[in-house]
C-alpha cells in the first residue's frame, strides 16, 4: 500500500513538473516573438524617420 502511494506521488510530482517545464517553455516562447516583434517595430519606426529626414533634407 505504502509502495502504491509512493509509486502515485511519484507519477504527480512529474506531472507537475512537466507542466511547469511546458508553461515556462511557453512563456520563454511567448517572451521571445513579443522581443521580435518589438524590435521590427523600432526598425520600422526608424526606417520611417530616416525617410522624414530625407525629405525634409530634399526640401531644404
């Protein structure tokens, strides 16, 4: 009995910890696409200012 309730402690614990490992991978994921996200937008606004700058260049 005693064997069983270790064997069933056992199985959750790794339950667990496989869906902690999961979620944080996810996380990590998630954490990763908003980084890349982010940095295409900065070069977007870069490349728009850059282009405000060379026109505003052409007009003087």
């Amino acid at each position: 009995m005693a064997e069983a309730e270790e064997t069933e402690k056992t199985e959750k614990n790794e339950e667990m910890a496989e869906a902690v490992e999961t979620e944080i991978a996810e996380k990590k994921e998630e954490m990763a696409e908003a980084e890349e996200i982010e940095k295409t937008e900065n070069k977007e606004e870069m490349a728009e200012a850059e282009a405000e700058d060379t026109e505003k260049e052409k007009k003087n």
